[in-house]
C-alpha cells in the first residue's frame, strides 16, 4: 500500500470528514498493521462519530505500535472521560503527562476531571462540551493557486503519461515458461499408484487444466487460476505435475477489495470446498459469537444475512488483528477460503463496514 493512501486520510481527518476517512482506510487493516498513525486516524474519527467501542480498539492499538508518543494515550483519556470512567482517564493523562509534562490539552482534561462531579461530565457529553477535550485533528487550508497550478501540471503529465502508455504493451506477470509441461508429462500425466483421489481426470483433462492455470494466471484471474490448481493437487495427477502446479501457487498475490476478481459465492463453495481452498472472496452478512483477544479477531460468520432475512451459511473466522465489528450492523469480510476438521473456513484479510447501516 502506498503512502499516497495516509496521506488522502490526513486530509480527511483533517477535514474532519470522519466517515470518509473510514470508509477510506478499514478495508486496508492488515496492510497497515504497523503503523500507529493508521490507527490513530481510525480511533479518533471513530471518536468524534461516537462510535466508542471502535475507537477503543484502534486506539489502543495506536499506543501499542507507538509506545514513545503520548498522543494516542490522550485520546483514550479523551474516551474514557466521555465514557464516564474518570479513573481510567486519569491513569492515560498521567501517563501522557510523564511523556509531555506541558501538553496543554493534558493539564485542561486533568483540571476538568477534578473540578467536576458525574452529573457534570454527563452534562458536558449531552451538551457536546466533552468535544473540547478530544484531540485536535488540525487544519486543513487549501490553497487555490497552488491547487490550480497542480491541477494544470498533473493534467500536462497525464496528457505526457498517456501519450508514452499508448505505445506500450499491456503489463505481463511473472514468466512461467519455466513451469511447462515436458513431452513426457504431457503423454503420461496420469498417476499409476493406484491411490484414492477425490478428482479422477483423464489424460486430456489434466493437460487441459494445467493449461488454464497458467493462461489464466496471465490473465491476472487468480481466484480461477487456484480452481485449476486445486483440480490437478486434489486428482490423480503425476507427482511432477502437481508440484509443478503447487509452486505456480507461489505467484499468486493477495487482492484488496478493488483488485479482486471472480468472486465465487458462498452456494458453489460449499458444494465442493476443496476446490476453491486458498481463493479469495468477498462476502457480505453479519457476525456473531465474537472471540477478541490482543491480536486476534475470531467470529462466526453469518453469510448473506446481511439483509436479516436468510443467512447463506455460517462460516467460521478469524482475523490476525484486533480490529472492531459492530455486531448490529452488515459487513463485508475480505479473506481466503481453507478447510479445517473438513468444513469451510475464513481466514481475513480486511473488513468494510458501513457506518449506521443496518
């Protein structure tokens, strides 16, 4: 991911322009689960917009990746203080303070912490005063001229860019001419053993499908180019053949919720799960029994019930981050298909939730 991607949430955050700063980074989790200013953004929007248990999460997750800079613990006093829990706040304020003993924004919410009663802190939530004590997003200035005189060079370089892309090719991926089928494998491609496989194949089916691989593998259809793949791993193959197969695997890359291609849908995975293991979906539905831990996100997936009137399947899965799912709204989970103990599993990549939308 580049960081042309921080840089446009900046300013939106900014802006404060806060559900578009979400929509923006929450599908990108696990791309940026190192960068503490990545969840900063998310935690403190989640903030402003009230959404609580969200901002708990990023934010915490902020302070951990960046243990040295006191910002992210402000914003949690900030939340905790919203949330009523004064001696949670203070314990962040005062941690804030040894790192930045004159932060002015520290030493207000300290002083308002002790002056005011419960009554009065609930007052100040009603009333949107509790605001004053959330983190600064900063400023966001445009400048028409400079804006104009962008506009025109990026539309110069674009006219320049597009001129020099007309006489090139189209992108080509890796070279696989390495994972070519000899005359022998070709002729004899069939297994002898005399083993128990879950496809048996003929001679014709097995070179057919080997060659779908590979063209579409070219064709940037990964999630087809897998089926093929599991066919000839799960079949009576040769040995050669499936190893073959096994390592064009390797150049298989991971898509994102715009890159992703040929989504099969939960129906034709379940007929035959074994085919479609390591392809990518994305599906939409709801979770439920959530497991949370510091690193981990574990649920079950209800997919299809995202219009609450049929649920498709129920897919276990688990997330590799500490990320937020408000469990009354639809989602959509981004992930790879597996199989463990013979059912369907999902392993996440990314989620896009929409806010208020249920």
């Amino acid at each position: 991911m580049e960081d042309t991607k921080l840089k446009k949430a900046d300013i939106l955050f900014r802006r404060k322009q806060f559900e578009n700063l979400i929509k923006e980074l929450e599908p990108f989790v696990m791309e940026y689960r190192q960068s503490a200013d990545f969840f900063y953004m998310l935690g403190v929007s989640n903030l402003y917009l009230g959404i609580l248990g969200a901002a708990e999460d990023y934010l915490t997750t902020a302070s951990r990746i960046d243990s040295d800079s006191p910002k992210s613990l402000i914003a949690l006093g900030a939340l905790f203080l919203r949330k009523g829990s004064t001696t949670e706040a203070i314990s962040c304020y005062l941690e804030a303070q040894e790192m930045d003993p004159q932060n002015a924004l520290v030493k207000k919410s300290l002083n308002f912490i002790r002056k005011s009663d419960m009554a009065t802190i609930s007052q100040a939530v009603d009333s949107g005063k509790i605001k004053e004590f959330y983190p600064s997003t900063g400023i966001y200035i445009p400048v028409q001229q400079i804006v104009l005189v962008a506009v025109a060079v990026f539309a110069i370089t674009g006219i320049i860019i597009a001129a020099v892309t007309m006489h090139k090719k189209a992108p080509k991926r890796a070279d696989l001419s390495n994972y070519t089928l000899t005359v022998n494998e070709k002729n004899n491609p069939v297994e002898t053993d005399g083993g128990t496989y879950r496809y048996i194949m003929t001679t014709t089916q097995i070179n057919d499908s080997y060659t779908k691989a590979i063209k579409y593998f070219q064709d940037f259809k990964d999630n087809q180019a897998q089926v093929e793949i599991n066919r000839i791993l799960n079949s009576n193959a040769s040995v050669s053949i499936k190893q073959k197969a096994w390592e064009i695997m390797n150049y298989i890359t991971e898509p994102g919720f715009d890159t992703i291609k040929d989504v099969y849908s939960y129906k034709k995975v379940e007929s035959d799960p074994y085919l479609y293991m390591d392809c990518w979906v994305v599906w939409s539905g709801r979770v439920s029994n959530v497991e949370k831990t510091e690193t981990t996100y574990n649920c079950e997936f209800l997919v299809g019930y995202d219009d609450m009137k049929n649920v498709d399947g129920i897919v276990p899965c688990s997330i590799p981050m500490p990320i937020s799912i408000d469990v009354e709204n639809p989602v959509q989970i981004l992930g790879k298909l597996t199989v463990k103990n013979n059912k369907l599993f999902l392993q996440g990549k990314s989620v896009y939730q929409p806010i208020g939308k249920k």
